[in-house]
C-alpha cells in the first residue's frame, strides 16, 4: 500500500485496520473528582478528549453563562442544558487552523450535542436546575463530534444524571463503494462522511450529521456500519463503568 492510498485492494486502511475496525479506544470516568461533579476521559485513535460536569444546580450559580455554550431547554419546569467545546491550538496538528471558543463551528457542535442530550436526559427528575458540561480537546485525530458525545455520556454517568441509556456516536465514510467505520484526520479530508449516534443497544438513532455530498443508495450501508460502531463502544464503555463502580463498592465495604 502505498503512502497515501487511503484504502488498498487488500482492504487495508492507511493505518493498518480493516473497514470495519474501530480505532484504539480507551476511556475512563471520575479523573476529576475536585473540579466538578462528573469527569470523563475519552481516547479514540489519537484524538483525546476531556469532559466536565457541573449540576445540577440552581441557575444562579451556573458559570456558563456566555462563550461557545449552547444553553437550551425545552420548557420552564425542565433543566438548562449548557454544553461549550474548547479547541485548544495545540490540539490540531494544523497549526494554521485555530478555532477560537466563539468559533461557529464549535457553536453549531455545542447546539447539535444539547439537543442530542436533552433528549437522553431524564428532564422531570432536574426541574429548574442548570446542567454545565465543559469539554476540552487535547488531541484531535478525527471525530470531533463523536468523541464529544462519547466523553460527555460518561461524565454525565460520573455525575449521577439519569439517563435513559448511553448516547454512544462513531463516524463512517464511503471510499468508492466501501463504508469505512471511524475515520481518522487523513480518512476525514478525502472522504464523504457521517457522524451516527445511539441509544443504548437499539438502533434508535439520537443524532445523524452529515455535511458532506453522499450517494442516496450507500447511506443505508453506512448508517448500519455506524449502528454496529456504536454498540460495540457501547460495551466498552458500560464495562468501564461497571468496573469503576465496583471498585468504589470495594473501597466503602
């Protein structure tokens, strides 16, 4: 394979997986016990991401009040969701491209992940409260959005929010007629992709983005590779929690 062959006729991806191999994944929750209520650590390839909790509690006290949060709720008796993304310029390789904390992009994110979550939350057991979710980007290799979702349905777990189930999110491009499952920077820049979410073990879909042109008859493929992703970190991530779980049980008895 050559260097810059995205994928070869032995079905290998330019990082050595197969189309529909995750990339390396390793998560854990509870790394910030003193700043915030909930916290999360979330690597996926060589993207690393960190997730803060703050709530609930009462709205007079919430800290994200302005900035690259996107602050929504669905009615007066129903919590405020505000969640911000911070994209530090060390994290992208690019250093030309620096996105700032008012940056659109990371606006557009922000609102996207409020109303993934707003759904997932269970909104009568946090009425009049404020929900603060902090994430920062330490490293971006691809997969900013599922990363996030990723990281922020773990630490909302740490914080002891009710949830539904797990929001689990994975992108998927096409190359030619073949769906790769979870792109990297280098997949990401050459390939049409989507980034698909779910909930829980069902093929209930919680968040579907698409920004790029797609060919109608391989959406259908793609959509199931993603549903497959997502199940599998699914597992993953329900081990690390029951595993931390267990282990603070240990410390208490």
């Amino acid at each position: 394979m050559s260097r810059f062959e995205l994928y070869s006729p032995e079905g290998m991806r330019i990082d050595g997986r197969r189309s529909n191999e995750l990339r390396s994944f390793n998560c854990n929750i509870n790394t910030h016990p003193n700043a915030s209520d909930g916290s999360s650590f979330i690597q996926q390839g060589n993207s690393k991401v960190i997730c803060l909790v703050k709530g609930p509690m009462d709205p007079s006290y919430s800290t994200n009040k302005n900035g690259s949060g996107a602050g929504q709720s669905t009615s007066i008796d129903e919590p405020t969701l505000n969640i911000s993304i911070n994209y530090p310029p060390f994290a992208n390789n690019d250093r030309r491209k620096k996105l700032t904390k008012n940056d659109r992009r990371l606006t557009e994110l922000s609102i996207i992940l409020t109303k993934c979550f707003l759904k997932t939350i269970v909104l009568k057991n946090y009425p009049r409260t404020v929900i603060d979710v902090q994430v920062t980007l330490l490293s971006f290799d691809g997969g900013l959005l599922s990363a996030c979702c990723n990281a922020i349905t773990l630490a909302l777990i740490d914080a002891g929010i009710a949830l539904y189930d797990y929001v689990t999110a994975v992108t998927v491009g096409i190359y030619d007629q073949v769906p790769l499952l979870d792109l990297c920077t280098l997949e990401e820049n050459d390939l049409s992709f989507i980034t698909v979410g779910i909930v829980g073990d069902s093929d209930k879909l919680n968040l579907i983005l698409c920004e790029d042109k797609l060919p109608l008859d391989k959406l259908e493929r793609m959509i199931g590779l993603g549903i497959q992703g997502c199940h599998r970190l699914k597992e993953l991530m329900d081990a690390k929690v029951r595993e931390v779980g267990f282990d603070l049980l240990n410390k208490k008895q």
